[in-house]
C-alpha cells in the first residue's frame, strides 16, 4: 500500500523556528556546520572497527529510521534542486505505509533511565519496508544521509546473520553521537526520516534560482501548522546523562574530547 503523496506545490514555509520562551532560535546555521563536522569526527572514531560492510549491501535500509529535525534540514541543504526533484519524485511513487514511528528520543530515554522509569518497548520491524530513498541497493542521498544511516554497522553480513552484529564499543559511541546530535537541536523535534522528509518538502526547502542549493531550515513542534500537529513527531531535549558504561569511559574520553572542541550546543 502507498502512502499519502507529499504535495506538489512548495507550500509555503513556516516561520523561523523560536525557543518556546520567545527567544531567538539557536543559530541553526552554526549548528548545521558544526553536524558537518560532527560526522566527521564519528567517522574517525569508528574507522577501525572491522566491519562487513560494503557496497550495496542495502539490509539494513529500511524504511525505519529516525532523525532530527537538525539533520533532515542538513541532508535536504546538501541535495541540489534535481536532486530535491528527484526526493519528492521518490516520496510521491510512494512509501510503505508502516514505519516507525519513535515514542521517545534517545535523551528522552536516558533520562527515563535516570528517574527509574520503564518505557514500553516499541515495534520497529525491518519487514515494513524498504527506504524509499534506495535504488537499486544504493542510497540516492549518501552524501547527505542522517546519522541513523551513518551509525550502521555489522562485524558479519546482516543477510547471512539476519541481524546487525555491531561492536559493543560501536553501540556506545552511536549512543553518544545520537545524545549529542540531538542536544545540538534541543529546541527542534525528532521523527521517522520519511515523515521528516514529507513535512520538510511542504514547508522548508524554499529555493532562490534554479541550480541554487536549498535552504532548508530546522523546525520544531511549536512551528508546525495544525495540519501537520500529528502526533508522530516529538519534542527533542537536552541531554541529561551520558549514557557510557564504565568498561566504555576510557575509550570514549577522547572522542568526547573532540565533541566537546566542537563547541556546545
Ligand atoms: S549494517 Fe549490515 S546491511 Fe548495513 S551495510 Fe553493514 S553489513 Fe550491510
Ligand atoms: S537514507 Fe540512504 S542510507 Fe539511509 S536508509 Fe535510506 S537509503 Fe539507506
């Protein structure tokens, strides 16, 4: 089955996000530089982990992963304007109608963990669907795809094991990154990619001249149009704890050594 087709004409854009104090947004241009940067500092502290994979090897592409609002405005800002064509082209051709739909963020979750509280397992199942951002075993958006992309990795093909078999220094590093890139957009929201990606192509890619890169912008709950208040994406926070467990905090010192030259957020 499809789902709803993203609508044709540019809508037009919702304000500037703002803090819900009435504050100015943080400066959501240096923050998108900074994700830049940020990446590439994952990339450097994961490089040596022997992993499996390798090209076209698409398993773990589903139609399942989360994002920021930060990073949705971050990939769409790299897309040229065919490339832009060519994304809502592929969400219009349609999208499997399940996905996941996250209930709580990762920070969320730490600091459920930190008052004691149980959250309820939630249902996210690879055999919804595919991405609707794949073709032919390739992502058509690599060079800009979110961090849920960028942080999977396998010691074994997930084919051959049915699961992904990620080092356990890997899952804490991931879990850092994942708190950091959402503290970095703790005024904006979190949500399932082709959600994000659907909201965003109605309301914040305004373009200049053809050719012109994007300029999409970060949103948050608050700036939503009602029409689009759904309930599927939800309020991102600062982070409240590291999650590192002891064995972990040698390893991870300097990596948060590096986060932490970025710049906090
Ligand atoms: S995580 Fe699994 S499916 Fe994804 S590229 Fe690596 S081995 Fe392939
Ligand atoms: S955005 Fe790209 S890398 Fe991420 S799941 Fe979709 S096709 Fe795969």
């Amino acid at each position: 089955m499809r789902d709803k087709p993203v609508d044709k004409p540019m809508g037009k854009p919702v304000d500037e996000p703002a803090d819900k104090t009435g504050g100015a947004r943080v400066d959501f241009q240096k923050e998108m530089e900074k994700l830049g940067r940020l990446y590439r500092v994952y990339d450097r502290a994961t490089a040596a982990f022997p992993v499996a994979c390798k090209e076209k090897c698409d398993d773990c592409c589903t139609c399942n992963v989360v994002v920021t609002s930060l990073e949705t405005a971050w990939l769409l800002s790299r897309l040229s304007k065919d490339e832009i064509t060519g994304l809502r082209e592929r969400l219009e051709a349609g999208v499997p109608e399940k996905r996941y739909q996250p209930g709580y963020t990762t920070n969320g979750f730490a600091l459920a963990c930190i008052e004691g509280r149980t959250l309820e397992d939630e249902e996210n199942d690879p055999a919804w669907g595919k991405c609707p951002l794949l073709e032919d075993g390739r992502c058509t958006v690599y060079h800009a795809r979110p961090f849920g992309c960028r942080n999977m990795m396998s010691e074994a093909a997930c084919a051959d094991a049915g699961y992904a078999r990620m080092p356990e220094l890997a899952l804490t590093l991931n879990n850092i990154f994942l708190q950091y890139i959402e503290h970095m957009d703790y005024q904006g929201m979190s949500g399932n990619l082709t959600d994000m990606l659907v909201l965003y192509l109605k309301h914040a890619v305004p373009y200049g001249t053809p050719g012109q890169k994007s300029h999409a912008f970060p949103l948050s709950l608050e700036n939503l149009k009602d029409s689009d208040k759904t309930g599927i994406f939800i309020r991102n926070m600062k982070i409240p704890a590291l999650m590192i467990p002891p064995e972990h905090r040698a390893d991870a010192a300097p990596v948060l050594d590096e986060i932490n030259a970025l710049g906090q957020g």
